[in-house]
C-alpha cells in the first residue's frame, strides 16, 4: 500500500504554520498506528544543523523530545523515558530525513514499499514548504530596495537600512558597526539602545565580530561584554562604503521566530545570503546619495572658483611684478661684499614703493654666542604725520633710475642708518628662546605671520607689540648655509594694507637668498683675518698628528684601521706583536692574508660600514702559527670629522687568552661540584625502583604457586627494571666525558621533519596544532646529527606533554650571521621564575615520572659538545625553548 500524500502535506503545513503538536499531524501519527497495527507510534524529523531528530507527532509525553542521530544509527531500538521503542528509519536516496518510533516491533520487509511511500511523501511536503518559505523571503528584500529608492539623505539611509532588516530577517539586535581609529562604533541599532555605543577593538568579541568576510558563529566561545543577551548565534557581513574604504560590518544576533516549527533555529546560509545581497543593495543605494551630494557641492564649488579665479589673475599680476624685485634684490645684494652695504640694500629692497613696498623694516642680527638677537637698524616713517610726504620725495627720486639694481646700490651708499626708529632699537637685546613668534623665526626657520586673530589666541605678554605699536606684521629669517643669521620684522603700520598669503610666499623666497649674501659678505671679511691664522693652526694640527701617533703605538691593545674598501690603513706595534707582521707588510692589505679565522671579521666590518653600530666579540678564537688564541674584539665605525660619513672601521684586538683558560678550568670544577652533589640524588633516584623490586620479589617468594599473581608481579618487577635501566641510561649520559662526535654537514629542516613524523601520532592524539616555518628550504650545518636529533626529540616530547588538548606548537629555524637558531614554541602556561631558574639543574622535574636530566643533557649536547646556546624565553601564552649552533664547519672561518 502507498501511503496517502495529501495527509502528509497537511501535516507537514500545519507544522509549518502553527508548530506541533497539532492535529493535523497526530491524524497523520494515527493512520501508522492503524495500517503497522502497533499499539503506540511516534514521529521523529531530522534536523541537519544539530544532528538530532525531534519528536513532532504521537504521544504526548514524547513530543518535543530530542534524539542523537548516533543514538538511532547504533541500534534497531532506542530507549525513551524508560520506555524501548523499535526505530523505523525514514531515508530519501539514501538521506536519512526523520525516523518512526514504534511501540511493537514489525517486519521492516513487510512495509518496506509504505515506509517508502512515506518517506518521499515526507521529504517533497518538507522541502515544499521550506521552498515556499525563502521564497516569500526573497520577495520581501525587493521591498529594501523601493526603501532605498524613497531615501534622501545617508543619516535615513542607515535608519531604515536597519529597520527594514530587522523586520526582513527577525533578530534579538541587528546593528551596523564601523572601524573607528583601533576601536568599533555602532551607527545604527535596533533596538536603538545599542547605538553610538563603543567596542575594544582588542577584545574577544570584536575579533570574532570584525572578521574580513561573512560568516555564521553558532554558540560562540567568545566572552560577551557588549550586548546585555546571551548570544547562541549569530551573522556578520563586513562592507566598505565610499572612496576611502570605510570598513562596516552588519550584524544580526540571535534569530527570532513565530509561532511555526523552523528546523534551523540558529541562522542557517540561505540567512547569510539574505543579509550579503541586502548589503550589496546597502552599498548602491550609499553610493547615489553619495554622488547627489558630492555633484551638488561641486555647482557649488564651481561658482566659487570663478569669482575666485578672477581674483587671482589680479594677483599673479602683482606677484610677478615682486618676484622680478626679488630678482633685482638678490642681484644688488650680490655685488656687494660690504655686510653694511648689503645689509642696507635688503632694507630699501623691502621698503622703497618700487619693489616689494613694506611700510617699516626692523633688522636683528642673531648673536651666536649669547643666543639673542640684537638690534641693528629700523628704517621707515618714524610717525604717521609726513607720510604721504616722505613717500612721495622717496618714489621721485627712485624713478630717476633706469635700472632697479643700479637703484638699490646707489641709494644704499648715501642711507644712514641713525634716524629716530634706529636709535630706539640699536644695540637692544632681544631674547628669541622664550619668544614665541621669534623662536619659530631663529630656531626653525620658518617666516611668522603674527596678526589680531593670533595675539588674542595666544593670550600672553608680548615685548614686540609695545615697540612695533601695531597688531600685524611678519618675521622673515635670513637664513644662511647653517643656521639662522638674524631676522626682518616687517609691517604696513600706515597704510593700513594686509599681509597677503602672496607677500608671504615671496619673503619665503628672498628669505634664504638674502641670509646667503648677507652670510658671505660676513664670511668674506672673515676670510683675511683667518687666512692669518691658518699658520699658527698648522703647526698645532702637526703637534697633534705626531702625539697621536705616540698615543697610537703604545696602546696596550692591539689596533686595525681599514678602509671603506676593507684595506688596512693603520697597524700599530701592538698589531704587529700579536700577528708576527711588520706595520710595511700590512699597509695596503687586506686582513684576509693572515688566515681564515679573519674572514668573518671582514664580513663584520662591512656590516658595520653599512648598519654604522659597533660589533663587539667575546673570546674570539685565532690560531697564531702554533698557538691557540683569545680575543676580546671591537669593531667601530671610523668618522669624519663632521659624523656625516663612515670612512672606514676601527678593529681593536685585546688579548684574552689567559682569561678564557682560567674560565674553563673555573667550568671544569663546578662540574666537578655538581657531580658531587648528582651522586646525592643518584641514590634517591635509585632507592624508590630498589624498594619496590625488594617488596615484589619477597610477594613472588610468597605467592609462587599462584599463577596470575607471579605473572602480575613479574611484570611490575620487569617495569621497574626497565625503568631502572632508563636513569641509569640517563645518568651515564649526562655524567660523562665529552665523547668522540660524528661531524657531518646535513639539512636540519630535513631532520626536524623526521622528529616530527616520530611523534606525530602522539601529537593528533592531543589534537594540537603542528607549524613549522624556515628561513630557508635548505638550512646546512655541520654537526653531530644523532646528538642533535636526541636534542630535538627532547624538546619536543616536552612541549607534546605541557601542550593542553587542542593546543599549538611551532617550530621556527632562522639563519643568523654565524648562527643558525631554533625556537620550539608551544602552548601552555608560562614557566614560573622560581622554576625557569633551576630547569636546567639535574634531577629537578615538575613531572610524576621522569628522572629530570632530559634539559641538562640537552644543555650539554648544545653547549659543550656543540659551542652552541640553549635558553628558555616565557611567552604570555606559552614557552620558547630556544637554542643555536654554528652553522659553519669546525675550523671554516
């Protein structure tokens, strides 16, 4: 019999529409009860998302009641609120999509063409509806584009953005977050409490939220902190808005429902595509109210720039006019070497109506040594009374000249320099420093602006404003090759005219000319009297080269010179009596020539020309002819004068040798110490694996007859042995002598992959997280590859054992200098301080088992057998165990 669809799908709409139980679904429940004649039946639906089927259909008690998927998989029956119940399972090509729960157990054979019938009854009524369902779903978000359609402005944009998603796609809170500096900020919220309120951009949440694309988090693991609900899922879409990439984020947190069954309760993907699209929808309609906008502000801006550009043709025809004085100016300036002169040409230059036309112009001079300035000369009307007089007399006369530089020159000779404004400024003294128009004059070499509106933000006394008696004008710094040699105070104190942004960038220009004219008539007066001097200068200069040459020779250290090609330059006496050559061998000659063990010093000296930092070496090793040798070596950048360029390294060799040898006789005995003090724990170590062989042995006596007991004991006293075995192992490793090394050059990434695969059951056992990342593909060095190989299997067990469930280790190899590093980092509590300082110590563990020597005997493969390091580094999350080898060959230099 097939079973009747139409009873299906009126079950499956009703459940959809009003949730269960319902009738329509207990009718469906009760034709199985009637047709497998049992005594109670059950309807169960598959829901993918949980993995659980759910009980919608059949007695009371059960409905609503949820089943593991693997519960129903491992057994024909299942046990239900102490009740057995025989499992039907519902499958559609091979899908299962829900299961019946019966109270008797039939024949699957018998109905298996009615179990047929109405599991593919089941599936299409199931999936129609939930077609249906998204379907009018996406009817509804052509509804968000004619709201956008209707929008004038961003701010309701953003509005009903969120009021329309909120309706679209039913959540506790949707909101709209933007980046803001490190932080994030809501925008919009719904409901509205949540808006304008400010997220860490550093805590769990907000690197969860925040993600680079869109995504689904159910049940997250995150710490709330921001929202006032518990959230059990949730969707975020990150987008970008206008032409500098905004970054947002929309984000809905826990979906709502009606009074229907939905079989996702968490947001499922057709959600995730729902919120995509109407972002992307979002994003068009930003983008046209954007363009309005911006289009409505360029009209705008276009009947500005009109009116504006109008103006600035006037301007750029007087600015001309003044850059061409400028020129002039400068031309006088220059044909002069008299400072007097040429100060005065600068003065008449800014003042006189034909060229650039300042009212007043006060110079200071700057005074180097007691950093002021001083008062030199103020030209200009002394009083507003006979102006216009002055002006006029002063214009005739400068239009008898033909040519603006013969002007200037002639007018300078007959200036004096001793009317009435001169006389109240001459040879006053003016502190710039604690100024704070004048020292952004002298000290930054920037022209001042001062006007009404910058003296009333600045609020504070003011010694110019007294003297100058007017509230705007202009400081100009005549600024020479190396620093600022005085300054030009400028105003227009009678005519009233302002101070344009164009006067400024032309005093910018005749700003640093000037300074430079000035400067060289200066340094030109200056040149005789120190050509006088150059004489007496030489004489000193040879006193001073043939002390240093003393000095030189006598050092108790041995010094090297080399320059920027990396030939010797300078080789005292010292030099020459530590590497048996003569200072006329060396000269010319690269330090190369003495050997290999000075090929790496080259290499540093060339590291220092290009980084300019000192290298220092500790008990640098030298074979000198016969001899083993030690040296403390520093290698420094070699100056000029100025400290612009390196023109060359210094390399000072001291000799340490006697010093190394006492230090390794110093290690030898705390060896020695330390041994006697293992010995100590050896017996402890030793006593507890005794004891219990001891124990063991008089039950086995005991017991002997009985079978299973001697078997039981002869296994223990076998483990115990084996565990003897192992500290003794352990104990001879680390206690003795430095044994015969196999050398060899070999791929260390190479034999950390082998390490790895060793350990990589243990390692997915734990579920932890292996990274393994390399400088290089190939890392050569030259060591002993079975000591290496024990070391890294150490250090890797140790970070397996301390690495919590589900965790991460990475391994990193860096290729240094002369080193070659390798840091194994794992996850896990930091290392406490009173613990990191006796890890290394033999026979200290923190473990239940194990003899504490796995570090020690790592600390002296590394150290001693291998004259590398080994160190450990407490992380915030985790620990670096950290060591380093000599990547090059024994002997190589």
């Amino acid at each position: 019999m097939e079973f009747p669809s139409k009873i299906v799908y009126e079950g499956i709409s009703e459940l959809f529409e009003n949730g269960y139980p319902n009738e329509k679904l207990q009718t469906l429940i009760g034709e199985v009860r009637s047709y497998l004649n049992v005594k109670d039946a059950n309807l169960a639906i598959y829901e993918e998302n949980r993995d659980v089927l759910r009980i919608v259909a059949g007695e009371k008690e059960l409905i609503s009641k949820k089943i593991n998927k693997a519960e129903l998989m491992k057994s024909p029956k299942v046990e239900i609120n102490g009740e057995s119940y025989f499992v039907v399972q519902l499958r559609f090509e091979k899908n299962i999509i829900g299961a019946l729960l019966l109270s008797d157990e039939i024949s699957l054979k018998k109905y298996e063409i009615y179990f047929e019938s109405l599991s593919s009854a089941l599936f299409y009524s199931y999936n129609l509806f939930l077609s249906r369902m998204k379907m009018t779903r996406m009817e509804k978000l052509l509804e968000i584009t004619d709201v956008f359609g209707n929008t004038e402005n961003i701010e309701d944009l953003f509005e009903k953005f969120v009021n329309a998603m909120f309706e679209h796609l039913p959540s506790e809170i949707i909101f709209i977050a933007k980046k803001t500096g490190e932080d994030f900020q809501i925008v919009k919220s719904r409901p509205k409490v949540y808006t304008n309120l400010f997220i860490p951009g550093f805590s769990d949440f907000s690197l969860s939220i925040f993600a680079n694309e869109p995504q689904i988090i159910i049940k997250p693991k995150f710490e709330n902190s921001v929202v006032d609900v518990k959230i059990k899922s949730l969707i975020t879409v990150p987008f970008v808005l206008n032409k500098n990439d905004e970054k947002y984020w929309l984000v809905f947190i826990n979906k709502t429902h009606g009074r229907g069954y939905i079989p996702e309760k968490s947001y499922e993907s057709f959600d995730l595509d729902i919120a995509i699209d109407a972002t992307k929808r979002f994003q068009l309609a930003f983008s046209r109210l954007t363009f309005y906008e911006k289009l409505k502000k360029e009209i705008e801006k276009l009947k500005k720039l009109r009116i504006e550009h109008e103006r600035l043709i006037e301007n750029q025809k007087e600015q001309l006019r003044k850059m061409n004085m400028v020129h002039y100016i400068s031309q006088a300036m220059r044909s002069s070497y008299d400072p007097k002169d040429v100060l005065k040409i600068l003065l008449i230059g800014l003042t006189s109506g034909r060229t650039l036309g300042f009212n007043r112009a006060l110079l200071l001079m700057k005074d180097s040594e007691k950093e002021v300035l001083v008062g030199k000369a103020w030209i200009g009307p002394a009083t507003g009374e006979e102006v216009e007089k002055e002006w006029k007399v002063a214009n005739q006369r400068a239009m008898r000249y033909g040519d603006v530089v013969q002007y200037l020159i002639e007018e300078s000779i007959g200036l004096t320099l001793d009317n009435e404004l001169t006389k109240k400024i001459k040879g006053k003294i003016f502190p710039f420093k604690s100024h704070r128009f004048l020292e952004r004059a002298v000290v930054r070499g920037k022209i001042v602006h001062v006007n009404e509106k910058v003296i009333l933000e600045t609020q504070s006394p003011d010694f110019l404003l007294p003297i100058l008696e007017t509230n705007e004008f202009v400081i100009v710094p005549l600024i020479g090759k190396n620093d600022t040699i005085g300054v030009v105070i400028l105003d227009n104190k009678y005519s009233k005219q302002p101070i344009s942004p164009t006067d400024i960038e032309i005093l910018r220009v005749i700003s640093d000319s000037a300074g430079l004219a000035i400067e060289n008539s200066i340094n030109y007066s200056e040149l005789r009297e120190k050509t006088l001097n150059l004489e007496k200068q030489k004489y000193v200069i040879e006193y001073l080269k043939d002390f240093s040459e003393l000095v030189l020779q006598n050092l108790s250290a041995a010094v090297v010179v080399l320059d920027r090609e990396g030939k010797i330059t300078e080789w005292n006496r010292k030099a020459e009596n530590y590497f048996r050559k003569n200072k006329e061998q060396m000269l010319g000659k690269k330090l190369s020539i003495l050997g290999r063990y000075f090929v790496d010093i080259e290499e540093m000296c060339n590291k220092v020309l290009y980084e300019k930092n000192e290298i220092k070496l500790t008990d640098y090793q030298i074979q000198i002819l016969d001899q083993e040798k030690f040296f403390d070596v520093s290698i420094s950048p070699l100056w000029d004068a100025e400290r612009i360029m390196v023109r060359g390294t210094i390399i000072t060799f001291e000799d340490v040798t006697e010093r190394v040898f006492l230090e390794q006789e110093r290690k030898k005995q705390e060896k020695l110490a330390v041994l006697g003090e293992m010995s100590a724990r050896v017996v402890h170590e030793l006593r507890n694996p005794i004891s219990v062989l001891g124990g063991f042995i008089k039950r086995l006596e005991k017991y002997s007859d009985d079978e299973n007991k001697r078997k039981k004991y002869l296994k223990i006293i076998s483990d115990e042995i084996l565990r003897l075995e192992n500290i003794v192992s352990e104990i001879l490793e680390f206690s003795r002598d430095k044994k015969v090394l196999n050398f060899e050059e070999f791929n260390l990434n190479e034999l950390i992959s082998e390490v790895f695969l060793l350990h990589e059951e243990k390692i997915k056992t734990k579920n932890i997280m292996f990274e393994f990342k390399t400088d290089s593909e190939r890392i050569e060095i030259y060591a002993d590859k079975s000591r290496i190989k024990q070391v890294l299997i150490n250090l890797l067990q140790n970070a397996i054992d301390e690495t919590p469930e589900g965790g991460k280790i990475e391994f990193r190899v860096k290729k240094e200098l002369n080193t070659v590093k390798v840091i194994i980092w794992n996850q896990g509590q930091p290392i406490p301080k009173e613990i990191l300082k006796k890890l290394f110590t033999p026979f200290f563990t923190t473990k239940v088992h194990g003899t504490g020597l796995g570090l020690p005997i790592c600390k002296k493969i590394i150290e001693e057998e291998h004259n590398g390091k080994i160190w450990v580094e407490p992380t915030e999350d985790g620990n670096s165990f950290i060591f380093e080898l000599p990547y090059k060959k024994e002997g190589e230099a």
